[in-house]
C-alpha cells in the first residue's frame, strides 16, 4: 500500500532510509524547515539548508522513486535572536517560489516565550502574503496545551488565513479536539520518547473519525523512526481497520492538505 510520510527531516537520515521508505510503499515525502541539530550561527547557514531542502533532497529522494517537498521558516528553537529570524525570513521571498516548496513551516512554539511569539506572527503574515500554506509545530509535553492555545489565538489575528490551509501537528489527547473543533487539520506524530505511541494515535484517529488528521514520524536527528508511519498501519490492521480506511490516513488525507497548493502534483 502507498503512504506519504508529510513530515521527515530527511537531511539528518542517510540515504539507506530512503530506500527502506521505498520499499515499504512511501511515494512522497514532504520536509519542514527545522533545527539542524545545533544553532547555526548566520543567515548564511538557513540559506544553504534551504538550498539543500529545495535542490539536493529532492535529488536524492528521486533516485527511489519518492517525490520531495519542502516548506520554508526559521523554526522556533533558533526565533529568541530576533535580528537572525529577520535576516532568515527576509530570504524565503527567494525560495518561495521553487516547484517543490509548499509552504511557511514549521512554524510554531518552543518555549511560548516572547519573542518566539513575534517570529510566529510575522512567519503568519508571510504565509498570508504569498498565500502559502502553513504547517505549525507546538512545543513538547508540559508546554504543550498553552503553547497550542497561543498559536491558534496568533492565527486568529490573521483573519486571511483559512484554517483548512493550516496543520497543526504534534497534537496529542489534550489538544486534538482544540485543533479540530476550530477547523484547523492536526498531525499526530509517532515520536518514541515524547510524542505519541502508534497505539494513542490510533485511538485518537478512532475518535475523531479519522477526519482533517495525518500521521508522521517527524523523523530527524534524534531516537526516530523513518518508517513510524508503515509500522502504524500494520497495527491498525491489527486493530481491524479496513485497507480503504487506512489508504483514507496514510495517503487520501496528507494529499487533500497537501493538494491545496497547485505544486502538491503526485506521478
């Protein structure tokens, strides 16, 4: 069965996952700008992971097969140097328009702290600018529900941005129905150590009737797993879900999201 993984930070992953991607029936992958594993020091630094994301990843990816997209942002970890953060936004305007950039993302939360609030509403009016999608990150575990109430009143500022065109991901129990109930889509991501467990994700695709949700294993520099989204599918066949409702999660709904941009175009 083909899946999209709509959330892999596949610069940190060598080449071996993408093949093991491939085989496990990954057609599409699509790549947050996000932390590198450490600060980088200069705007220099975003622009040439930009270019990795936007012109090498997709190279990559297509040797097996797989289509790459990616979407553009400084991300909420590296937003406290408020000078960075603007010399970063201030080269998106020139990426933005490349065949495989869907969006302004992940923007979001870290620390809810001020002045990764102001990032957040400029990333925002961005988007709003250029009419892009958005994809946002909220903050992990005790953060997590406030950080998630912050972001969705910073999005209510934005009278423009229609929450159908906004994904929050990382969502868990105490936040789904918060994300959903006001329109937004939601991702659920099968993180290891701190986010959720195959088993609690589909609980909660259970719930809420599989609607506006993805899955993704957010795949990156720490304990992770690229093939987090297969592994689900194969316990949601356990827990006696149909091939056409698992087909609806792994690939219908991330292409649905996704396919509101005219470049989200699958072979």
């Amino acid at each position: 069965m083909k899946y999209i993984e709509p959330h892999g930070h596949m610069v940190s992953r060598t080449t071996d996952d993408y093949e093991k991607m491939a085989l496990a029936g990954c057609v599409a992958i699509c790549e947050p700008a996000f932390w590198a594993g450490f600060d980088r020091a200069s705007a220099q630094g975003f622009y040439d992971y930009f270019r990795q994301i936007t012109e090498n990843e997709p190279k990559r990816a297509a040797r097996f097969g797989i289509q790459h997209y990616s979407w553009l942002c400084i991300n909420p970890k590296e937003a406290e140097d408020l000078k960075l953060a603007d010399d970063v936004m201030a080269l998106i305007p020139e990426f933005i328009n490349r065949p495989n950039v869907l969006g302004i993302g992940e923007i979001g939360l870290n620390k809810n702290s001020r002045n990764e609030l102001t990032i957040l509403e400029k990333h925002i009016q961005l988007a709003a600018d250029y009419d892009q999608l958005i994809l946002v990150h909220t903050p992990h575990l005790e953060d997590k529900l406030k950080g998630t109430r912050l972001i969705l009143d910073a999005l209510k500022n934005h009278p423009e941005i229609k929450p159908e065109r906004v994904i929050i991901d990382h969502v868990e129990e105490h936040t789904i129905d918060l994300v959903l109930d006001q329109g937004f889509w939601a991702g659920m991501t099968l993180y290891p150590q701190s986010k959720c467990s195959p088993q609690r994700a589909i609980d909660m695709l259970e719930q809420r009737r599989a609607e506006r949700l993805w899955m993704n294993s957010a795949c990156d520099w720490g304990v992770s797993d690229p093939l987090a989204v297969p592994r689900t599918m194969l316990e949601m066949r356990k827990r006696g879900w149909s091939e056409t409702g698992i087909q609806r999660v792994v690939f219908e709904n991330p292409v649905a999201f996704m396919g509101q941009s005219p470049k989200f175009l699958l072979a």
